[in-house]
C-alpha cells in the first residue's frame, strides 16, 4: 500500500476532534487526549504511562505549534487518531522552544501489516511543515471546518 | 484488568517501543522527531519486569523467544497470535481481562479487546 492512501482526513472524526483543551502541560494534554480514546480508566493509565515514557525519549513536538504523540498499544485494534487544539498553547519541549498547539495523537496496534503507523506519522509531520501560523486549522471553529482543512492540506502534500 | 496483565500489557507495549526506537529511528528523526538515548526506556522496562510475578514473567520470556510477542489481543473471538477461534465459554465470560489468560493453543497471554 503505498502513502497515497493513508488519508489522514479518513481517520479523522468529528468526535474525535476537540479544539478547546483545556490542560495547561504536558502530561496533562497527554491525559485529555487520551481521555478521548474511549479506553476504561486503567487502560488509559496504560497508556499514559507509555505515551509519557516515549516524550522521554524525545520529544514529538516537531515545531510550527504541532506536536505528535504515538506509540503502539495492545489496547487499540485499529489505528487511531485523535486531535487536540490547545489556543494557549503548552510547553512541550519542542524542536523550535515554541508551543504547542495542535495535537495529533496517534496509537496504533502492534499488528499493522502495512505500517500505516509510520506511514500516517510522515504525513502529519509532513503537513505540520507546511503550515504557517495564520492556518485555519489553529482558527477553525468547528471540528468539520477542521476536518475539511486538513483535506485540503493533503492534497498537497 | 487483573494486574499482573496490567503489569505484562505495560511490559509488552514499552518493549515494542524501545524495538522500533532501535529499527526505525533513522525513519522518525527524518520526519523531525527527536530520539535521544534509550536508557531511561530499558530503565522503565526493568522497573515493570522487576513487578511481575516470577513464574509470570518467566513464561512471558519463554514466550518471547519462541513467538516474539508474548501478550496478544483477542479480536471477535479470535486469538491475534495463532488465529484459532476461542471455545464459547471463555470467549462469552464477563470480565475476561479480570483473570489472566492465556490462549489453549500456542499459550500466549490473551488481552481481549472491547467489541
């Protein structure tokens, strides 16, 4: 499967776009969002833990205001995407010392015979660069305006 | 969740990430993502593995070496490690993460996923 059909407009939902967190740090954005995922109060625990431990081993802030945390998880069956939008904007250790502002969580399980995973994580950071800073994805007030955003952005890339 | 599954789905998922931290870093530095050293990773790993009741972890490592992965996930019923179809009763129990278990045929730990 090549990376033309990874879409990541095709993962994205409604639901699973949330554009008023309201965590102020790190490990706190990493909580909301993976508050979102549906998982029960122990598996999210899991899963925090995780997510933590990779932003240790650097971090996934990539600058232009994105970062995005992943990693892989027995506790999905599928990959999933969740997107958080934070107007203040949190420290995140990122590449340019800047915050961050838009979150890009993504957990994919450990069997992914077409390594959408990495496939779908080049093409976030990918358009995270061609990003400036007056995109409609840091303004857009609904998450469809978002979502339609984010499919006009890959077209080009 | 039983918390020794707690404990080997943890164990299992950092593994993973330090494997692909090893195999695909060149890939994610590409991308713009920063990999620094693995050893607060292994580090965390020890922490979990030191948890684990003995003969626990001494399967899972038994395991490991002859599947790679130790813990897999049940999906509609089915084992994700040998793909055999679970046998009614254990597949219909209520609060099946509540006991650790393990598949009857190749042994793996099972995690059953919400359906």
């Amino acid at each position: 499967m090549g990376s033309a059909s990874v879409k990541i407009s095709s993962l994205l939902k409604a639901e699973r776009v949330h554009l008023n967190l309201k965590a102020a740090g790190r490990d706190s954005v990493l909580k909301e969002l993976v508050g979102r995922t549906g998982l029960d109060e122990k598996e999210q625990k899991i899963l925090l833990v995780n997510l933590k431990q990779r932003e240790e081993l650097g971090s996934t802030g990539i600058g232009k205001s994105v970062a995005i945390p992943h990693c892989r998880s027995l506790l999905l069956n599928s990959l999933t995407l969740i997107v958080g939008r934070s107007k203040a904007g949190v420290d995140f250790d990122s590449i340019d010392k800047k915050p961050a502002k838009l979150f890009f969580l993504i957990i994919a399980p450990p069997h992914d015979p077409q390594n959408q995973y990495l496939i779908t994580l080049g093409r976030i950071a990918q358009l995270a660069k061609e990003l400036s800073p007056a995109d409609a994805l840091f303004t857009a007030d609904q998450p469809a305006e978002f979502i339609s955003r984010i499919t006009e952005l890959e077209k080009n890339i | 969740m039983h918390p020794q599954m707690e404990l080997l789905v943890t164990l299992h998922d950092l593994e993973l990430m330090i494997k692909e931290a090893t195999e695909d870093a060149a890939q994610e530095k590409a991308m713009g993502f920063k990999i620094d050293s693995l050893e607060h990773l292994t580090k965390a790993q020890s922490d979990v593995a030191k948890q684990v009741d003995k003969d626990i972890f001494s399967r899972y490592q038994k395991l490991k070496a002859r599947y790679g992965r130790p813990v897999v996930p049940v999906i509609n019923g089915v084992c994700c490690g040998c793909y055999i179809r679970m046998p009614t009763a254990q597949a219909t129990k209520v609060g099946k993460n509540q006991s650790l278990t393990a598949c009857g045929n190749c042994g793996r730990f099972l995690y059953w996923l919400s359906e």
